[in-house]
C-alpha cells in the first residue's frame, strides 16, 4: 500500500518549526531529510525514522516495524502532534545519521 500526499502533507506541516527538512518520492512511498541526511521516511501512512541511539534513547518504548519487505527494522513514530519533539528528535538524530555519498 502506497503513503497518500495527504498523509505526507500533515508530516511535512508537523515538521514545519523544523529548518531544513525536505523529501523525495520514492516508489508510492516518500524518503525524509534533515539537513541533506536520511532521516527516515513515510511507509504505508507511518513516519518511521533510524533506529539510532538518540532515537532509541527519545522513544525507548517506540515499536520497530519494517518499512516494506526486505528493509531493515525502524523506528515507529506515535507522538506525531508534538512539533517540539519531531524537531528535537530529528535534531538528536543528526549527528549519528549517515553522510549522502557523493554521486559519481
């Protein structure tokens, strides 16, 4: 099941105090940046993120789900009406998410 760009709207307005977010459609699904790293993305009308420590530590309870079949285990984001919280998590998170690779 493909995310709805309704869906995408209400992430991309809950993220709005955070600067320098953006997001890439990909495959009926949408990838999320911060600052020019991934960050997570919407999967199936569910805003995942990196399962890195500082994302662990933020939501020790948080359930792991499988963005889609084959992918690697993230981080279910349930508190999504705390604009504070999404901006202090995605901030956490910066530093321990991987640098894009330079395209050939």
């Amino acid at each position: 099941m493909a995310s709805s760009k309704e869906y995408l709207d209400f992430i991309l307005e809950q993220l709005s105090e955070t600067e320098d977010v953006s997001y890439r459609a990909m495959m009926g699904e949408y990838i999320i940046y911060y600052r020019g790293r991934i960050a997570g993305g919407i999967y199936d009308d569910r805003f995942l993120v990196k399962p890195v420590k500082s994302a662990l530590e933020m939501m020790p309870e948080a359930n792991l789900e499988l963005p889609y079949e084959g992918a690697k285990e993230m981080l279910l984001v349930d508190d999504l009406e705390n604009k504070e919280f999404l901006r202090e998590l995605l901030e956490a998170m910066y530093d321990e998410l991987p640098a894009q690779r330079k395209k050939r």
